[in-house]
C-alpha cells in the first residue's frame, strides 16, 4: 500500500496538527464542524520530509494524489482547473506545526493565464478585477515561487501610476493593469530567461516545490535554530479554492462576530457588501451593510450563516470573528477565530458563557486579561474618540481626565470651588501641591518620574497624573505651556491619559468605570479559585474604603509619612524635626498623637474584622522641611541685595539646619528604622497612635488587627532592637488602658541584605512583606527616580532589560532574592505571614510570581486589586496538573 | 582505693585541664618546666560536682587530701599555716576549664589573724605592709567568702581617709590602717552576726566552699547558658603560697620579657625593686633598677633568673613576659606569658626564632599581626611622645605627617617650593585641590567620609588624611581654624595621624617606615605558604611601583577616571561632555585619547608581565562638571545685583546643563556600564588608549596583559552590548597595528543582581572582580558617604553592627552574595580568573574570607599589599586539617 501523502480537507481533523501542519488541520477541523468552507486539500509535512530525502524530488504517488483531489475539487465547485470558461482559482500556501517567518507565504489566484482571464473577466464582467487579479497573481508568483526581486515589480507598478497620475492602486483602470500584466511577464522573461509559466498545473508544481523548499530557507533555519525547534518537522502545503464575492448581486462579502465585541452582547455584530470582495471593504469605497440586513436581503443564506455562527461558537466555545463570502449564492465560511474585544465585553462574555453552560467558571477566568479588569476599574478615554495628542509623558497614575488648566494650587481649589474641573500643571508637585490635587481631576507634570512626588501622592488619591512629560515647558510667568508648538493659556481645556500618558488638547468623551455584576460574578468566580489572598496598600480611610468595595482582604501597607505632609500638620513636624530640646520635641510629638490617633481609627473602624499592616515613618526627615536650593537661592538674593530681617534671619538659620541634613544619596540615607534607632521618640508616639486608636476602636465592637511593620531593616540587631523598645511601649498603652489588642510585629524586607539574612531576621518579624520598590532599586543599584527620565526607558526600548523591572517584578535576580528569603524565613518560624506591598503587588506576572512563591499575600492599591484577584486565580489555573497514581 | 581530690602541683601536668582548670593546669605546667613556683595544690573540679552530688558537703577524704598537701606547703616553705612566728600564707582561687565571670576571684593573704599578723610585721619590720596586707585580707574575704556588700568597706576606707586628709590609700599610715581592719572587723560582725574568723583553716574551709558555690553564681549559670557551655564541669580550686618580696634587702620583685618588647632584640629587658613588692613597683614611689644590675646586685639570683627566663622561652617558644619575687634571697617565679611586643618586635622576634630553630616558618607566619604589618609601612607617631589632641576626626589615609597650616592648594604649591612641609586643611576637598595634595605632606578635612574626594584621592597617592573633622571649624577670610577651644592660624604647625583621626598641635616625633629584612623574610614565609594572590589597586605608575616593591602580582583595579580630574585634563573631560555634536565630542575624546594612552603606557611598563585590570570610566559625568550649587549661588547673586556679562551669561548656559545632568541618587544613577551603553564613544576611545598603550610597550619587549573591566553591571545584557561594542573596537586597533595582544573582557561584581545572576554573567566575563565597596553599599541599602558621619559608628558602638561593613567585610550578608555568584559563575566558566577589588582586599578578616572562598586574588591597595600577603598566609594555616584514613 503506498504512502498516503495527500488528505482533503474533510478527511482531516484538527488533531493532526503533525501530520497537516496548523492551517491544514484548521481548515480541516472547520470542515469537520459542518462549516462551508472553500474545499482544498493538503500535503502532508511527510511528503516535505520526503521531498527532501529523495533529493528534492516529489515521493512516488504525491502528485498523483494530489492530482486525485484536485479532481475531487473540480467536481464539488463544478469548475476545472485551466477551464477557459469556467476556470477553478486556487490558492496555494505553507503550514507547519508552528508557524515561523521565512516560510513561503500565499500565493492566491493560482490557475490564470490569458485564456482563463478571459473566463473569470466574463463571468464577473468585471475586466478590471480580471486583471488586478492576474497582475497580482504574476507578482506574487514571481516572488514568491521564481525568487523575482520584490522591489522590481514595485518600480513597474509606481512607474504606471506615474504615468497616469494616479495616487493609489485603485485608482489605476483595467486598461492600465493589463499594461502592468504585460510589464510583468516581460520582468519575468527577463530575469529567469523564460515566459511566465502559462499552465496551470505547472504553476501548481512549481508552487507546491516552492513551499518544500521555504522549509529550509536560510531565515527559517536560522528561526528554527533560536528557537530550538527540530529541523525535521517538515512543512505541508495546503491548496484551497479560491471563492469570489464579486460575481454579481447574488455575490458578497462580509465579517462578523458571533457577539457584540463592543458591549458583549449575545448578537450578532458586523456587515457585509453585496457584489463585492474583502479588499473593497476595507478600501471603504462603498459603505457596507450592517450584518442585520442580510436577513431581508439573503433571507436563507442569513438564516444559514446565523446557524453557522452559533455553531462555531459552541465549536470552539468562545466568540467568533467570522469572515465569509457569498458567491453566486452559496455561503462560503472563509475564516474563524477567536474575536477581539472590549475589556466590558470579554467580562460580560465570559459570565454569560458560564451561564449559558458553554464554559466552565475556570474557564471564564482564563479568558478575561488582568490588564482587561483594570481598564474597567477607571475612567476611561471613549476609545471611538477622535484625539489631538499634543504630548506623551510617563503614565503615572491610571485613568482619564479632562478640566482647564491651572498652574498652582491655591488656583486649583479657588476654581474648584467655583464648580469648575481643573488638571493641575506644575513643573513638579511638591506637599505644598497637595490640597491643589485632591481638587484637581489630574496632574500633569513636566518633570519627574514614576516615584516622583506627583506620581505617588496621584496613586495614593486615585487621580489620573501624567509625570515627566518632557516637551511640555511651562511659563509659569506667562501662566502658559507649551508643547509641540501648542500653546496652552490657563484656563484652556486640556485632557490627559494617565493609563498612556498622553496629553490632549481639548475635552475628550469618556466612559465612566463601573463594577458591573458580570465583573462582580467573575472576580466571585476568581476568588472560589484562588489561594493568595489580596490585600491594599491603602493610606487613608477613603483609600481603605475603596479597597474594601473592591475586595480586599486587609490592609497590606498604610505609609504614615503622607499624614505628616497635610497642610496643617507639616508645620508641627517640622517644629518636631528643629526642635532643640527634648520637651519641645516631646511637646510637638504629643500634638501630631492626636492627628495620628484619629488616622488609624478611621482605618481601623472601616477595615472592621482585617489586618492592617501600619508602616512606621520611613523618608528622611529633610523632605518634611522647606527646599534647600529654594532656602539658598532666597538668602543668597537677600545678601547679594544687602537685605537684612528677621525673617531673613530665620531662613538663614533654617538654611544651615536642612544644609546638615543633605545627604548625597537620600534613599540610601538615614530612613527607615536608621531613624528609629537615632530618634525612637517618633517610633514611640506612632506605635501609642496606633494602640490608642485600636483600643478605642475595639471598645466600638470593632474587631482590629494592627500589625506594626518597621521598615529598611537590613541587620536583625536594627529589628530587635526597635522590636524591644516599641514592644515595651505598646504593653505599656495597653497597661494603662488595662485592656490587651491582638497585635504583630514584623518588616519590609526591602533592603537585599534583609532577604539574604532572612533566617535571622525572622527570630524578630512575626510577618515580612516584600516591599519590592526599593528591594529592586538595591537590587539592581538603580534609583527609579533617576533612571525613568534617563536610561531606564531607552533600556527597555533596546532590549537589554525584558521590561521595567519597576513595573513587572524581575523573577530571575529579585525574585531569587524572594525566594531565599521565603524559604529561610519560613525555615526559622514556620508560621511567618509573608506579603508582598510593592507596586508590583497589582501586576499580573508578578501576583503569579507571588502566588508560585507561596507568598500568603499580594497588596496592591486599592485599583488594582481586582486586577490581583483575578491574576491570583489564573496563576492557579495556570499551575501545571498533578498526575496522581 | 578512696578519689584522689588534690593534686599538689608538681603532680599535675598542661595536659590535665579538664580535671585541675585552667589555672591549675598552668602552674603545674610551669612546675614541671623547672621554674620555682611557690608551691601549691589543687583541689579537682570533680571534687566540685561531688560537693554538689552530696548536697553541698565536701566529698569524703577530700579535705584530709587538702590537709596533707598544705603539710607538704609547710615542709616545703618552712612556714606553717598559723604560726605566728613564722605564718604560712596562702591565695585562694577558683578554675574552671574556662573562665567565666561570676566565679571567685581571688582571696590573697589568708591565715591572716591578730597572731600571724605580729609575725608578719616582726618578719618583714614593715607595720605598714602588715596592716595594709591584714585590711586587704578582711576586705576580699568579707566581700568575696562572706558575700558582704563591697561598698561598705569602701565606705569605711573612704571615711579614714577623709578624716586624716588623704588623697591616694598608699597615704594612708599603719596606724590608720590598723583602724581600718578594726572597722572591717565590725562590720563583718553586725553583717554576719558573727567574729571574723580567725582561725586560719576555717578561713580555708569557707574559701575553699566559697570558690565552689560561685559555680552556682546566678551569674556563672547565665554566662554558660548563653554560651552553652555544660554546667558539669565544676572548678578546681587553687591553694598557693603567698610569697614576699619586701621581706628585707635579700628580697624583692620585678618584671622582666625574654626580649627586648620594643626592638625585639634578643636581651633580656625589665627592671626590679629591691625589698619591694609589685604595688611598689606600680605606683611609682621608688624607681626600679634595670634588670641588668641585678647581675652585680644578686649574681646567683639573676643567673638563676636568666636560666629560667631561657627555659621558658623555650618551653612556651615564644617571647615571655615574666613576674617574679625574691624572698629572703629564693626566686620565685609568679608568671610567665606570652609578652606583648610592637609591630617591629614582633617581626624580628619570628623571624629570629625561625633562625635560631625554635619555631618554624609556619609559626613565625602566625606570630604577627597583619596590623602590625600595616604599622611598619606607615610613618607613625613614635608611641612614647607625649601629644596634645586638638581634634579627633575618620581615619580616612593611614600614616602620619606634621607641617604648617596651609588653607589652599596655591598655597600649598608655594610654600613646598620654598622647601616649606604643609598640611593641607580644607572644609572638604575637589579636583580643584589636587595639586595642593600632592605636594603637601597630609590633607585634613572638617567633612567628608571615608569616601570622600580626599580621603579617595590621599590613600591613591599614599598620603595620610584625616577628614570628616566636625569639631573643627575653618575661617577662610581669617586663615584659622578652631577647635575645641584652641586656634591654629596659617603657617602653625600641626600633625595628623591618618590611622587613627587625631589631629595634634605642634610637631611630634616621628618613626619612619621600613620594609625591613626581618620583614621581607616573614613575606618570604608568607608567600610559600598562600595560595591566594595578592594584587594591587594602582590608577598611576607611582602606584604601580610602590605595590610592586610591596610585592603585588597584578593589579587588580587601575581606576581610569581620576587620570581625568588632573588639572589639563579635565577642561577637555568637560568639553567632551558638554559636546553638542558629534564632532566637536570627538575631537575632545581624540585628546584625551593621548594622555589616557600615555597612563597605560607607563602602568603596562612598571607591571611588566603581570595582568593588570583596567576599570571603564565609571562616575557620572557631573562630578567632572563644577558644582552645581557654586554656579547657583553665582548666578543668582548677579541677577540680583542687576549685573551682566559674558561671563555670567556663560555661566548660566552651565548651570542649565549641569542642572540637567543632576540626579537624587546618584550611586545608585548614570553611571558605571550605563554610561557605556548611552555614550559609546568614551569606552571606545578608553579600549583604543589601552590597546594601543600595550601594543606601544610590547614593541619594546615588555610583556603585557590587559583585563578590561566593564563596571555596574546588573544585567547579561549589558556586559554582552557593551563587550560587542568594544571587542570590535580591540580587534579594530590590533589590525591596524597588524599585531595582537592577549587581552580579556570581566565586569565588577558590585551590584546585587549581578551576584544573584552571576551564572548569566559569567557567559560574557571571562573574570569577575568583586567591588565590595559599591557591593556593600547596595546589599546594605547603605550610602557610605551618608552613613559614616550620621549613623554608622553609632551602629557599631552600639553593637547594632558587629563591626564597620565597609571596613571588615559582611561575610553574612555581602559574604553570602558573593559565595552564591563564586558558585554560579564557576560552574558557567570553570576558569574563571575570581578576585576581589573593593577595599576589603587588604583587610585581614575580609582576606581569609576570600581564601576561604576560593578567589584567585584579592586586590588591595598598594601599602597594604604586605598586610594582605600576611592574611592571605594565615588564612591557610587557619584550614582545619584534613584527617585522612
């Protein structure tokens, strides 16, 4: 019995994937599905192999097989290959079991020459179609089988439409395209010494030759080689006939979506063109039909393309992108694959599937992307809008906004007062901005980066804020930027995209976020899933509000620093930081209590039942005073001018104490628990903050969890003995109130030394929470604030790091540190609750990382943690099947 | 057979620790070495745990064992232990196998009573003595066997010694000593309720109870369970005769080293006291003979001594430091150890004791402190002048120096021509000030730390610095400076000890550095025994010379940006940086080619066949800029005086450009490989100098081995682009000189993730030098220059750091980092050619860390490179040895 090399579609099936390669096994699966699709058959990657082992020949009974089918194609379409009057077209193409660039691409409307032209012309009595098809088939066999110079065709067609004065392609008349016919054979006759081939079958033979040999061309080899593929996978060939939509009013063309990829809606959604072909549609010549009309005009092929629609669906079970044509009446199904669409749409889809039984709830996790849920969680640009983008800077903080521009603060809340919206521009924020964003419905910023005052404090709010936006130069004088040569005067209307970082000019529409019920039952399904919990970084009881709605199961990171910049309290601290004696610093810190206590009561009574992970003061105690260069500039003008006052006076003293306290590398400076170990009396009334407030709380009927995080530990001795001295304080609140609160003490493990010492540090930290931001800064030794503007962009543009490592969590270095350290703390206490706060804690890969690492926790701001719920449960799906036996 | 208890000295042995404790072994040791010990015994630690096992009573025969070794103290000495003619006295001690605070301490003098003490005052006609050696006896006795309070007798002395008006106790007469042991004895009585006892066996039956039940101190049972030592070890318990030397003119007492501690010469070295005893010779009252006039004094004696002193020698083979008394014309020896001696001493005692055949080469190795070594390389401040500290600042360049006050470079210049010696004294230092250093004789600074320009710039050329002075306070308009109360005006002289921080008024005597022969030979041992390589840091020829002459077989780290602070340089350094085209850049970096290719070329000739490793430029390229705040304050001071100029014009195009290129951390910004990859062209023109600079010396037979070093690598990719880039330009420079040189392409280890994936690294490094200090920086999330003057040294007094991590290298943490990137990058390149860089390499811990990990070299600067041979010697002696079977 001799080999069967060659297999009709409707003989296949989408698991010989080996054997038919993956177009021939998909068109055959289609097939299979009871689907219409132009009938075709394959050769198999065998016959490629064999091809090669006999020399580059074809093995005994290819082409006869193949001959075999295409008689079988000539009698289902009732046309025959060569027939002047009825002439069968077809369409030759590669297929491997994976797909890989350097193999032969398609060649379409195989089979013309000067006598079938004739019989396509007539049939379609459509002469320029005729022979923009027979020009197209020239040069595209010309390149692609007889190894024609591309850019030689290019010249004859530019030089025609030169000649007529056309613009386009189309704009070129039959009479001019059969001229470029002509010029084309005459290219070929003068490059391979011969005439076009005019035979069908010859032409066919040389491209299925064409094809065997694309398999071993030398940019496949080399893909092959990179990528590790085997060289001995062969390639197959698969041959389709061709299917036209222009042949007459009982012809067309169209796509559609078996839902609606917009809203998600179960209905059919696209269009069509009568008398048409694909190419026309998308030229935009005529305007299409929307896909509903088919019904009155095609009742029964409507009727049959709906059937086929549904089908498809429950075939592969996820939303179909259809192509099809209609030729002469009959219904050909020309593609299927799965259908882009909206965020809202894959969300609603995918409930909607499970409802319908089509899919399981796991399923319906898979299918929506992380990014997808984000999108939805804010304000968005309507992307239908029509935008005038008149800067890019960095996407800081997420979600849209439009307002009138204001370039300072006290203008921002005035306006705002007024009931107008404004986007706040500033070179860049500082805490004397603060109450000008909270009013503010964005920032922009011309300087700065991803860590950048602006871009922090916008995240910790919720407002949208584009940071670092390089070509927007502020006049602050003029009170006016410009950008791009646009001028923007205060008042104007600007409109920013904190998700892209695109600035625009004038009012855009936006779409409102909505924690629609189908996101509600997918994230419910999510959560049945997965086994990380999710909690929130969250500052502020509005921010743990925000959480809580969006599910969070505690509170991972409450910064206590941000407190200490609001308006009325700054000038306490400062008078804290001055302070010459010990009462004077007692007497500030008794003051900034109260404010503290109330902070944390409110965390608390919203977080009723969670844990809340309060981080003591971390920044250096000079970004709580006025700016050095701004106190230099001012005294050194006061000298210069020969000005003399008291307040001069004061600024000259202040200049000295902030010039003390300069550090060359602050974030490497004296932070963290470095200040708690030099200062312990802040240390102290945070943690009597924290302990009063959870003391008055729980007499409320609240259940509170305070777990109490020192940070910047790189040395167990700087834990244990911040541990001791706070502990005693926290006994000896609870000793006065003569009541006792569940309480923890634990650290970020953030410096790298901390990770890699983690078995000590662990005999002190009851939890870690991996505070990934300044871990990957020290890492890698680099400062975000430093890089973003300058190097680190260009690095990710030239590949030499994968992605911002500042975004997506480096696995390979960071998270080796990780995973030393997960395994050496759990080794010293078995029990240690360990968390990740970074912003990472939002990123999908990232939660996936966290969730292989065992971590019990992700914490990602209060927007993101939908987006972690979900990634949590697809990291779960994703785990590979245990195979018990 | 009844348990032997006791042990008389001369029955024991060194080798019976475990029965007879420390102490007990020790004097039975020197008892069998020959040496007239005065005679004692030992009663067992098993004797202890038997007390214990019998609920606190003596076990049976032991006091009967103790009874017949005091007979034979009796028979021995002559004196019986209560006769008050002739009274034996005796000191009680306690001896565990380890000492351990909390255990008794010693009891002197007992079988002291009213009786014995008339028979000591008739024996040694010294009332004073008597009564003084009486109080003494009640005091310890009450304190230490009777458990009274110690404060009380100290009271009761204090109060004698009001009321008679004296200062010191030795102005106390025997008359009111006498009434002090009166008082003693009162106390005692209303303490215990009881006489004091003075019958001398039950004095000796409590003492004896007294040493075991302090095995038992609350503070003994701590101390072993926190250094987990067993609790069944018991003590022995010593009981030796007392003996006098004040006992008439054919008695006395001494000291005296078996060499000279000094010099090391081999004489005998000490001084004694004629009827005297040891307090005599401490406090000063009479002065003491040399030891040498003994020899005429008593001949017989002071042979006898030398003989003994011989013996020991020795018996212990080493230097000893001797105690000894004469009563009534018998030698006794009271203790022998080993003597300390000065750096210089101590290496001509090894090496001379390897010659005279006494210790071999190995030992001698192990006799010296690298410290001492370092000592020796340095001018030092002779240890016996007498000094007067103005200022106590970081000991930032080993070494000392005295001259005149100078405030500025120009001025530094200018006195040395006239033969003037100068110290620099600087707020802190910049390029600017580099002219002035060289020249000058020391720098000192009032900030700055370890890494500060000057402390950087004065170890690169071998000058000692103090910087980061705080006390001192300059005043550049009136040419002084204060501190601490004392001013110093330009043209004063002062010295400055670089080892140690202290600043000094006036000139003090110096003692001049000397690689001595004994030294060289001890390197000579040193070398055959390591097997680590010692190389040096070296950016100038000078360098090169000195750490050859020291014996360095590389240099591991020539930086290459210092060579572009010289003053000629650096304007061309700023052009090319502040180049607007690419021309103008160029033609700036074709300048700098030629000096940076006349560095290499004098480097390669001095390091003739050796490897040496050249760094890339790797500080941001502001520091090559002026300062920032400079230019603002210049600025700003003509705006607002309304003036303008050229000049200032200029300098506001500067400021802009400098403003720019800022950053907030820099450490951790724009620099290192990051600069390589944004502005190739400065590395290429590096690898150009360098490669053309060893073609250059290879023509003149000189054999050359270049090893370029690519610094701040993070990621693969980054060594991989910029090896690409350069190892075009290599083989570009040697096809135009139509030759080749053996070259290699290694990074720095300096930042974490480069150690975490050193396995990637090692791909495209063919070595990797450690740069510990940047390394320490990042794992520790510490800012050096931040951290010394603001938090560290408080760390490391408060024992939050077990030592400073910059200066002793954190083998926890850095030492874990760098045992992982040793592993991987061996098992992806098993020649790795592994050293290390960072200023570790000369420290002696930190080397036999190195040692133990397996590098093939440390790099350490040039006056270190002995130091690091030493260490490097002792870190193999230090292997535990391998048993084989």
């Amino acid at each position: 019995m001799s080999t069967k090399w060659v297999y009709a579609f409707r003989e296949g099936s989408g698991k010989m994937r080996d054997l038919l390669g993956g177009k021939g096994a998909g068109a055959a699966e289609m097939t299979r599905a009871g689907l219409p699709v132009p009938p075709g058959f394959t050769i198999t990657t065998e016959a490629c192999n064999a091809y090669y082992a006999s020399g580059e020949r074809f093995p005994d009974g290819m082409w006869e097989q193949a001959m075999a089918a295409l008689r079988e194609l000539e009698r289902e379409t009732g046309k025959k290959l060569g027939d002047p009057n009825n002439p069968l077209l077809v369409s030759v193409r590669s297929g491997a079991r994976i797909s890989m660039p350097g193999m032969m691409d398609t060649v379409l409307n195989l089979g013309l020459n000067e006598d079938t032209l004739k019989g396509l012309i007539a049939r379609t009595n459509n002469p320029r179609f005729g022979y923009d098809a027979y020009r197209r088939f020239i040069q595209m066999f010309g390149k692609i089988v007889l190894d024609i110079d591309a850019t030689k065709f290019e010249h004859i067609l530019d030089a025609r439409k030169q000649k007529v004065g056309a613009q386009l392609d189309t704009d070129l008349s039959a009479e001019d395209l059969k001229i470029v016919a002509e010029e084309f054979k005459e290219l070929v006759r003068k490059e391979t010494g011969q005439e076009f081939p005019s035979d069908p079958y010859e032409q066919l033979r040389l491209a299925i030759q064409a094809v065997f040999r694309s398999w071993n061309s030398p940019r496949a080899i080399t893909y092959r080689e990179f990528n590790k593929i085997p060289h001995n996978l062969g390639t197959a060939v698969n041959v389709q006939t061709m299917v036209f939509g222009n042949m007459g009013s009982d012809s067309g063309t169209g796509v559609a979506f078996t839902r609606d990829p917009n809203t998600g809606e179960n209905v059919l959604y696209g269009e069509y063109l009568p008398n048409a072909q694909g190419e026309d549609v998308v030229a935009g010549i005529r305007t299409p039909h929307p896909i509903a009309a088919m019904a009155q005009e095609w009742p029964s092929v409507y009727q049959e393309f709906k059937r086929y629609a549904e089908l498809l669906e429950r075939h592969y079970r996820d939303m179909q992108d259809l192509e099809f044509t209609v030729e002469n009446g009959k219904l050909y199904m020309l593609q299927t694959r799965s259908g882009k669409r909206s965020a809202i749409a894959a969300v609603k889809i995918a409930v909607d599937m499970v409802n319908e039984g089509l899919i399981t709830r796991e399923e319906a996790v898979q299918r929506v992307e992380p990014g997808q849920v984000e999108q939805l969680l804010h304000r968005q640009i309507d992307p239908r809008a029509q935008v005038h983008v008149i800067a890019r800077g960095l996407n800081a903080s997420p979600g849209a906004a439009s307002g009138k521009v204001v370039f300072d603060a006290d203008r921002a809340v005035e306006w705002s007062k007024n009931g107008e919206k404004v986007i706040l521009v500033r070179p860049e924020t500082s805490p004397d901005d603060v109450h000008g964003m909270i009013v503010a419905q964005g920032i922009l910023t011309a300087r700065g980066g991803a860590t950048s005052h602006a871009a922090v404090v916008a995240r910790s709010i919720g407002k949208p804020c584009v940071a670092g936006t390089e070509t927007v130069k502020i006049d602050l004088d003029r009170r006016q930027f410009a950008s791009n040569g646009v001028v923007i005067n205060e008042g104007d209307v600007i409109s920013i995209n904190g998700s892209t970082g695109e600035v625009m000019e004038g009012a855009v529409p936006m779409i409102e976020p909505e924690l629609t019920p189908e996101l509600q039952a997918l994230l419910g399904y999510a959560d049945a899933i997965r086994r990380l919990q999710v909690w929130a970084n969250a500052d502020y009881p509005r921010d743990a509000e925000i959480a809580r709605r969006n599910g969070a199961q505690g509170i991972g990171l409450c910064r206590t620093e941000h407190m200490f910049f609001e308006t009325e309290r700054l000038p306490i601290m400062q008078e804290m930081i001055l302070a010459r004696d010990d009462a004077t610093r007692q007497a500030a810190l008794d003051r900034l209590l109260v404010f503290q206590k109330n902070d944390f009561v409110g965390i608390f009574r919203v977080m009723d039942g969670l844990p809340v992970v309060i981080r003591l003061l971390d920044p250096p105690l000079h970004e709580f005073l006025p700016d050095y260069e701004e106190l230099l500039v001012q005294v050194t003008e006061a000298h210069a001018r020969g000005e003399t006052s008291p307040e001069i006076e004061r600024k000259e003293a202040l200049l000295k104490e902030v010039a003390a306290m300069r550090e060359a590398n602050p974030m490497l400076g004296l932070r963290g628990c470095r200040l708690g170990l030099l200062f312990p009396q802040i240390n102290a009334m945070q943690v009597r903050a924290i302990l009063q407030a959870a003391i008055e709380v729980s007499r409320e009927g609240i259940s509170v969890h305070p777990e109490i995080m020192i940070p910047l530990v790189g040395h167990v001795n700087e834990l244990k003995m911040v541990r001791e001295q706070l502990e005693k304080v926290a006994e000896e609140v609870m000793a006065e109130a003569q009541t006792r609160i569940p309480y923890k003490f634990g650290t970020m493990i953030e410096v790298p030394r901390a990770a890699l010492t983690a078995d000590e540090v662990a005999r002190y930290a009851e939890f870690f929470s991996f505070g990934t931001n300044d871990l990957t800064q020290m890492t890698f030794g680099i400062s975000r604030d430093d890089a973003e503007g300058k190097f680190l962009l260009q690095y990710v543009e030239r590949k030499i790091l994968p992605t911002n490592p500042f975004q997506v969590l480096d696995q390979t270095g960071v998270g080796k540190l990780m995973k030393l350290a997960v395994e050496a703390g759990r080794a010293t206490r078995p029990d240690i609750e360990l968390g990740i706060c970074g912003e990472h804690g939002g990123e999908p890969s990232s939660v996936a990382f966290c969730h292989r690492l065992g971590l019990n926790y992700v914490s990602a701001s209060p927007f993101r943690v939908p987006v972690a719920r979900l990634a949590a449960a697809q990291a779960v799906l994703a785990e590979p099947v245990e195979t018990g036996f």
